[in-house]
C-alpha cells in the first residue's frame, strides 16, 4: 500500500479540483463547462452578501468569467444542466439524472412513511402537477394562489413551497431553470427530461459509480470523505470502495497524519494519478466549495478549522458573517469577510484573519490582486478594509503597494 505524506496528499487534492493550471486567458463555455463537469456537483446557496456560491468556485478557479454566461449554461431549460440533492441542492449534468433514481425512490418512501404532511396533502400535491401540466413551468410565486398564505416570518414555507419541494425530492416534479434565483418547477417531459427520468439505474450500480466519480473529484479521501461528495451513506460507500479496489479501479492509500484514536484511516485515489511538484495558486474559496465544505477534511487536510457564521448572532461571530478561506498555493493561511457594496461600488473587506503559525503580509501579498480582481469581476471599484482582523492592516498595505 502506498504511503502519501501530508503535503502530496493536499496537492493532489488540489490538482483534482483543478488548482494545478494557470487561469486561462479567456473564459468561454468550453472553460466554464469543463470545470462544472470536474467538480461534479456545483452546489447552490441564495446567499449574495458577496457573490452568489455557484459563481465562487469557477472564479477560483479560471479567474473573470461572465456570470450571465455561466447561468446561461447552468439553468437553461433543457439544456446540458439540472439540478438535483446531489449534495446539497446542487447542479448536475443531464446526463447524469439516471444515477439519482434511486435516491428519488428512497427519499418518496421515506417522507411518505414518516411525515405526515405529505399523505395530508396528497390532493395538494395532485393540484400541483395539474397546474404545471396546464399552465407550464412555474415558480413558486406564480403557482401561489390567494388560499395558500404564508405561514410565519421568513423562514417558513408555504404549502405550496412544501409541496413543490416533496415533489421535487420525489422526481415528479423536476428544475426548469432560474429565474432571478428562484428555482422554475416543470414536469420532466416539459423539460425534456421524460425519457432519461424512465431509466432506473440500480442502486448499487449508481452507488458504485457516484463513489468512483467521489475519489476522482477528491483526489485522495477518506471513506467518509468520498461519502459527503454525493451525500452517500457510509455502508453503502464502504462496499462500494471494496469492489472498485478489487476491480483495480482505485487503490489504497495511507496518508501521514490521517488518523483516528491513533489508528490509520484508510484512503483512496485513482491509481497512476499523478501528484504535482507543487500548486501555484491564489484563490478566495466559497463557504460552498469542494475543498472546505467538508469541514472534517478541510481541518484534516489544511489544518484549518472552519464554521461559517451566517447563522451565528453577530455579537458571537468571531470571524464575521461571510468569511471566505483563502487558498495560498497549497495552505488555508487565512479568512476574508467580503461584502459586494454596490451603493458605493466598493468591495468591503469587513475583516482578515491570519491562521496561527502564518505570515500575515506573505499572505496580504499574495491575496491583494486576488481582491482587486475579484472587485474588478463584480464591477466594483476601489476594495476598501476596515480595521476588524489580525491581517487587516497588512492587507491594507499590500492594497495600496499594489
């Protein structure tokens, strides 16, 4: 069994995710889809405090992109995308909605068992698909009507929403698209999805090949690291890896510092992968990305314990409301709190951080173009930095050096 130390472990980590090229000198759809294909799964999320999730990890990793470019490609209707639970709510290839049947099979036994809801509210629900059926895609605010009033303050959905969201779950009802960022719910032959939604992959079969896909986006992952790609249960990961092993399409890793209770965990990738000499990359990473959203792996791998604290009252934050970790060739030496100000067309960096043992102006050297590129791609001017942050100060100063 091959033995990677840390450092290997984290660059063909990092090589997986596509942190191993230069950012190309022109970002096209061939870039865009090419890089959505790799990560497998671009996870959505409607916070926008600085830029909408699924924009953040094609940003770093090609630099400047058209974001209209890119929702054109992810949320036309019929086109090479859908979305799916195949993380969170996340954007799936098309082609790929096969390997998800079982999962619909299993989420409309499960609610249909054990929430009351849903069989209170078969009718509803049968209403729901005989609205789209008559009046086409819709969202939720359309297919609203005045009998169905919203029930508590912001978070709580209508039954409309409930239904709609249990029907999607299911596959009855399936993604025709986004509008503004609110999803457009279509029956599956109104989006041309009719004929790939009759083909049942078997569950192992889909299990097997999520997994495989899991180590490739990985790079190198524990059991439940391959799991938490696609949001697999361990068992059936487990047996998964055993047959992919025995069949030669993965190998057995063990990885220097991977362990538990003083014992190894055991490790995968894709035999012959090559790991690079080193990652050259600067990149501020989404709250959403692949390589931190699995906050076990990322303090594993990085040494980097990471919450996000949208949800954190702000007086309890310690490192504000939407701090992005900052990637610095192979190491997370930082966070960074950023807030798009389009009142003042300035990018607000509300606080910077410096992890311990890191060198607060190596890393403010490195991030201050990212920052200014990244205000420059959200058509923002000037990047402003408040006082909040053991590495504000130096990133103030390598934004006006620079």
């Amino acid at each position: 069994m091959d033995r990677l130390s840390a450092a290997a472990a984290r660059r063909l980590a990092l090589a997986a995710q596509g942190f191993d090229r230069a950012h190309p000198p022109a970002v096209g759809s061939r870039q865009l889809t090419a890089a959505v294909d790799r990560l497998q799964v671009l996870q959505l999320d409607s916070v926008s405090v600085f830029a909408r999730s699924h924009y953040l990890p094609l940003f770093a990793r090609l630099g400047a992109y058209d974001r209209a470019a890119l929702d054109g490609l992810l949320f036309a209707r019929g086109g090479r995308y859908t979305e799916y639970w195949a993380h969170e709510a996340a954007i799936i290839r098309r082609e790929d909605w096969p390997l998800w049947h079982w999962k619909r099979g299993e989420l409309r036994e499960r609610f249909t068992r054990k929430v009351p809801w849903v069989g209170e509210n078969a009718a509803l629900m049968a209403w729901l698909r005989a609205e789209l059926a008559e009046k086409g895609p819709l969202t939720v605010a359309e297919v609203e009507h005045d009998a169905t009033a919203r029930r508590g303050p912001w978070w709580g959905w209508s039954d409309v929403k409930n239904g709609l969201e249990y029907l999607f779950a299911f596959g009855d009802v399936v993604s025709g698209g986004r509008r503004g960022f609110s999803r457009v719910y279509a029956l599956p032959e109104q989006v041309g999805l009719a004929e790939l939604h009759e083909v049942a992959v078997p569950k192992a079969d889909a299990v097997r090949e999520l997994v495989l896909r899991g180590v490739r986006a990985l790079g190198v992952g524990t059991v439940g690291d391959i799991a938490d790609y696609h949001r697999l249960k361990i068992a059936p990961t487990q047996g998964a890896l055993g047959e992919l092993v025995e069949a030669g399409a993965i190998e057995k890793v063990a990885v220097e510092g991977w362990e538990r209770g003083g014992r190894p965990l055991p490790a995968f990738r894709v035999p012959g992968t090559r790991i690079p000499r080193r990652i050259e990359a600067t990149a501020l990473l989404s709250p959403f990305d692949p390589v931190v959203w699995n906050r076990d792996r990322a303090l594993r791998m990085f040494g980097f314990h990471y919450r996000i604290e949208i949800y954190t009252p702000a007086p309890k934050r310690l490192y504000g409301y939407y701090s992005l970790p900052v990637l610095v060739d192979d190491a997370l030496p930082g966070r960074i709190d950023l807030k798009s100000d389009r009142a003042a067309g300035v990018l607000r960096v509300q606080s910077a951080w410096v992890e311990e043992g890191a060198d607060a102006g190596a890393m403010a050297e490195r991030v201050a173009p990212a920052l200014r590129a990244a205000a420059a791609w959200q058509g923002l001017g000037d990047v402003v930095v408040a006082d909040r942050g053991d590495a504000a100060a130096a990133v103030r100063a390598a934004l006006v050096r620079g």
